[in-house]
C-alpha cells in the first residue's frame, strides 16, 4: 500500500513538472513571438518614415530645378541622384535615408531602399550591400533584406524571368530575374561581378529558410532597360 501510495506521488509529481515545462516553453515561444512581430512592426514604421522623406526630398527637388530654370530661361536639368554624391573624405554610408525605391511587381512589394547592410540598417528596410557596384553601374549590385513580411518573406517565389525594377532618383532601371539559388552564408561568389561583357547584375539576398538564419536565399537579375525618371513609368509596374 505504501509502494502505491508513493507511486501516485510520484506520478502527480511528475505531471505537474510536465505542466510546468509546456507552460515555460509557451510562455517562451510567445516572447519570442512577440519580439519578432516587434521587429517586423519597426521595419513597416521605418519604411513609412523613409516614404515620406522620398515624397519630400522630390518635391524640394522639383521646386529648386524649377525656379534654377526660370531664372536662366531654360528646362529643368535633370535631378541629382537621391540624397546627393557624397563628397571627397565623406562616408557614403554614413546617412539613413533612402537611396533607391525597389519595386518587385509580381509580389507586390515597393521597398525603399538604404545604404549599408549592418543590423542597424537592415532595421529600416533592405540595405545596398556595401562593396557592390552602385545601382545599374557595371559590376553587381547587392540588396540585403530581413526574410519578414513585407519585406523579403516571398522572396522564394520570385520567379526567372520576372521583372525587378529599381527606381533612383534620375533612372528606372529594368532588370529581369535570370538565376535563383540557396548558399551558405559564407558563399560571397553570388556577389561577385559578372562575367566580362556581361551586362550588369542585380542581386538579391535573404535568409533560408523562414525564421532562420542557416543558408542565403539569392535572386539575381541582369539589367535589360534604362527609362529616364521623367517618362512614363516602366510598363512592368503595371
């Protein structure tokens, strides 16, 4: 009797340090969830502030070069690109307003985009990869994304051929997706130039798979088209 009677303590025991345990993981999974979604929510805010400075910069720049060519009797010359080149000894990286606005019609997505790659960056949206080529320059030029919602979370179904469209403050620039891979996170060569004679790249990266940090989604895209900014939009956006 006494063997039985310890046995159901021991039972009672054990199930409540069972319940215990489901709770804590619960509980753990829910704080954890509830930081992602946070991150998730502060990229979406970061981007509305970076709209907003886009509309405003352009409308500065639509006032300036419209007075510039009132007063010497000529057209508007064409804007500067966004944010203006930086100057002798200044760190191209060094602000966090947006310097092109990537559109990826076939997911719907229309992402400003900033300079640098480093966590505080990728924070506001997707990054230019500092060390490749600048936007439609000959070489590679690589934008870095967090795999969230709204932002990279469909990049896997951006399929080849597709159109990717990045838009700068004077240039449409058409690409169209030609290669997609998954690379260790070691693996720089997606980032490399292309081949010699070849028309410039455009390559995209995230994290592998969803919630995960352990391989790198890649979408790259070659240049097919230059509109200037002032025409129609490209016919790819619809």
């Amino acid at each position: 009797m006494g063997t039985g009677r310890g046995s159901d303590r021991t039972s009672r025991l054990l199930l409540f340090a069972a319940v215990l345990l489901l709770a804590s993981g619960v509980t753990a999974g829910g704080w954890t969830a509830w930081g992602w979604w946070d991150r998730v929510r502060a990229v979406h805010a970061a981007q509305e502030r970076l709209a907003a400075e886009w509309a405003q910069d352009a409308r500065h720049a639509r006032t300036g070069a419209a007075a510039a060519a009132g007063a010497a009797g000529r057209r508007p010359p064409a804007p500067m690109p966004f944010g203006g080149a930086p100057q002798d000894g200044e760190d191209a990286t060094a602000g966090d307003g947006p310097v092109a606005l990537l559109h990826v019609p076939t997911l719907r997505l229309k992402l400003y985009v900033v300079e640098g790659s480093d966590a505080a960056r990728l924070m506001l949206g997707p990054g230019h990869i500092p060390g490749t080529a600048a936007f439609g320059e000959t070489g590679n030029a690589g934008i870095a994304g967090h795999r969230y919602p709204g932002v990279f979370w469909d990049l896997d179904e951006l399929e080849v051929s597709a159109p990717v469209v990045v838009e700068t403050r004077d240039t449409w620039l058409v690409y169209r997706v030609v290669d997609g891979s998954v690379v260790r996170p070691e693996q720089s060569e997606v980032l490399a130039p292309p081949a010699p004679g070849a028309g410039p790249l455009l390559t995209l990266v995230t994290c592998e798979p969803k919630l995960s940090t352990a391989r790198r989604l890649i979408r790259q895209a070659t240049l097919v088209r230059r509109d200037p900014a002032g025409g129609p939009r490209p016919a790819e956006l619809g």
